[in-house]
C-alpha cells in the first residue's frame, strides 16, 4: 500500500513543532509542515501531525477511531488521577455529562448573561482609554475572561494572579516541556476550588448547579469527583483560551489598522470579525486524539497506538478552505468555518459565551478607540500548547469625544 504521507526526522529537521524555531514562529512553521502534506508523521517526537483543514475535520468527527479517552495532550497526565470529563471522555460517557450542562450554554442562556458581560467589557475599554499606554494581556486580555467566568460559574478567584498561573499550568503541565511546578499548580487549583472556590459560591449560579445538583438532569457521579472536574475545566480553559485570543485580536489590530477602522466604521461587522479573529489567531495550536486500532487519512495509514496532533491553528489558515489566509479580513465570507473551537462532538462547550465576550469588548473598544499601537516589545508565553501573548505593551488612540 502506498501511504501519502511524509516521515520527518525530527532529530535533524527544523519540522519539529516543539523546536524553538517552530516555537517562536508557529504560522511559518505550519507553512513548511503543510509543505510536505497534509499527514506528517514526525519520528523524533513520534507524533503524527494533521495540519490540513478537511483531514483534521476529519480526524476531530471520527471518534470512533480518533478517540479523546486515551488522552488529548502530548503527554498523558501521570500525577493527576481524574480526567476532565468534557474533553477526556468518549461516547457515550462523554455524551451523557455534556447533556448534564448544555442547557446552560443555549442561546437563551448565554443571552441571559450579556448585560453583566457588557458591563464588563465597558469598564475594561474605559479603563483602557484612561491608562492610554498599558500592557493589554494584563488590562485587557486577561480582564475580561477572569469576569466574564465569575459570572458564568459562580467561582471567584482568590486573585488575578493566581487565576493566571492556575490556568497556565493546566496546559504546559502536559507538554513536551512540563515541570512537575506546573502539574502542582494545577493540584493546588483543584484543591482551592474544592476547599474555598465551591463554599464561596453564591446559592444561584452554574457551578452550584453543576457540583449540588449533578447537572441539569442530575447525571453527572454523586462522589464529586466528575463534577468537580467538570466545573474546573469550564473555568480553567476558559480562562487561558479567550485570554489568549483576545490578546492575539489586539495584536492583529496592531499590525492591520487598516481592519480596525473598517471595524469601527461597520458595527455590523463586529460578529464576523470575532470569527476571523479565532480563525486567524487561534488560541490552541493542536489538541490530541490517539488510535486503538489502525486509522486512516486522506490515504495515510496511522498504526494503533499512535499520538495523533490535530494541528487547529494551522488547520485554520489552510489556504485550499480559506484563500490568502495569512491576511485578517474581517469580512471573510467563510471565517465562521475556523478551527478555533474543534469540530464534532468535542466542539468547545463554552464557545457561545467565548463569542460573547469577544463580541462586547470589540463592540466597546471600537467605540472608545481609534488606533491601538505598539508601544514596547511584545513577548509571547512559552506555552507549547496556547498561543498567547505573556506582555502585549500597546498604546491607545482615543476616539473623538472620548479622554484619558
């Protein structure tokens, strides 16, 4: 059988994703990868890599023979024993805790929180205007998920530091990379959560509902374990990822105000722009499945038992499903078709509030500001997992009519 796929030797190639050039520069570094196709297999890190679009659509929507039980990060977790159900479960486990929850994030749900989401974001832009110069991760990029998420769960952190570090380690732990600092940072979050985060948690909200009731319809383990992990991934991810994304979007402003001030002259564009904003930089650059039998795709044959990278960054700048993808067009016809939230029955549960506070802040910072700038060097986290910004120093521009 002729398999159409290409073997790196990652021991003498600069096609290693974890090497620090890939690193330091991930979209060139998916350019050389696709370069070789769409199925890479990668011996020095014995990984296979799907950086094109339709074969990670394909790989995420077979969970059949790409399965999320065996693990979804390079490395499986040695010192954490529970797994997060939402991501870490396959069907019909996975199915029957999802539907505890998805009552939660229906579109009459998430619209019940859009005044204090919007509330937020105003204060966030205002304060921004005000500073005038500042770091954005620190102001903005972290801000707004650390009080959206407080109010979509109930869990109040015991500070914005802490809160960063915690949903930080929840990723790097399991990477190439990770220190064992980074898998206790992450038990020192469970135990917070279980110990001060849950009684602290006021009478009404998702998280009571979630560890107290076992979900909407009561399904989810009585011991606590799956509901405390399911409560913690909610929170933890949904920390790191819309963080990341919204300094990437002030980033991408930055670099093409040409797209802000179309922004600002079409509100109506905001919801397309908050597409285009995931597709072109997307927070997680790849999520694992693994194979418990052979599998193939798009004529490559993946033996059992292989580490399959599902490259959604890259994915989501494949030129053959979006043309001229390194370019920000915030009125792409098909920006909504980005990888940004997974494909298939793993799609991102919290993405409809994600796109809620993308949307707010955009629609506030448009108001308020006419220009964002750079105003010192930038310095991305050396997360292998999320790509994120750790300081962002810009500088904004008031619209007319607004003050510092």
């Amino acid at each position: 059988m002729t398999i159409a796929t290409s073997t790196i030797d990652a021991s003498n190639s600069d096609l290693d994703p974890y090497s620090p050039r890939a690193q330091a520069d991930p979209h060139a570094f998916y350019d050389r990868l696709r370069q070789q196709g769409p199925v890479v297999y990668v011996p020095g890190r014995d990984v296979w890599l799907v950086s094109g679009y339709a074969q990670a659509v394909a790989v995420l929507r077979n969970h059949a023979d790409f399965v999320s039980g065996d693990g979804v990060t390079f490395n499986v977790p040695s010192t954490r024993t529970e797994r997060y159900p939402l991501i870490e479960n396959d069907p019909p486990l996975h199915d029957r805790i999802r539907r505890s929850v998805q009552p939660s994030f229906t579109k009459r749900a998430i619209e019940s929180f859009a005044p204090g989401v919007e509330n937020a974001a105003s204060e966030i832009a205002h304060d921004a205007v005000e500073l005038g110069e500042f770091d954005a991760v620190e102001v903005i990029a972290r801000a707004m998920p650390d009080q959206a998420m407080t109010l979509l769960t109930g869990i109040t952190p015991p500070s914005a530091e802490a809160l960063a570090e915690w949903s930080d380690a929840t990723s790097r732990g399991e990477e190439p990379a990770g220190t064992q600092q980074h898998s206790e940072s992450v038990m020192e979050a469970l135990t917070w959560l279980a110990t001060e985060g849950l009684p602290a948690m006021p009478a009404h909200c998702l998280g009571r509902l979630i560890v107290d009731s076992g979900g909407h319809d009561g399904r989810l383990d009585e011991d606590g374990s799956q509901r405390l992990m399911t409560l913690a991934s909610m929170w933890l991810a949904g920390i790191d990822s819309t963080g990341a994304l919204l300094g990437n979007a002030i980033d991408a402003f930055v670099d093409h105000p040409d797209q802000w001030d179309l922004l600002r002259s079409r509100p109506d564009l905001i919801p397309n722009a908050a597409e285009e904003l995931l597709r072109f930089g997307a927070p997680f650059k790849a999520f694992f499945r693994r194979t418990r039998t052979t599998a193939h795709v798009d004529g490559a044959e993946i033996p059992a038992g292989a580490r399959v990278a599902v490259m959604l960054a890259a994915a989501s700048r494949d030129p053959l499903q979006f043309p001229d993808p390194h370019r920000l067009d915030i009125t792409r016809e098909n920006a909504k078709s980005h990888l940004a939230f997974g494909n298939g029955l793993h799609v991102c549960l919290g993405s409809p509030f994600a796109r809620l506070e993308v949307v707010s802040l955009l629609a506030e910072l448009a108001r308020r500001v006419a220009r964002f700038e750079r105003a010192g060097e930038a310095r991305r986290s050396p997360s292998q997992t999320v790509h994120k910004f750790d300081t962002l120093p810009v500088r904004v521009v008031p619209a007319e009519g607004e003050s510092k």
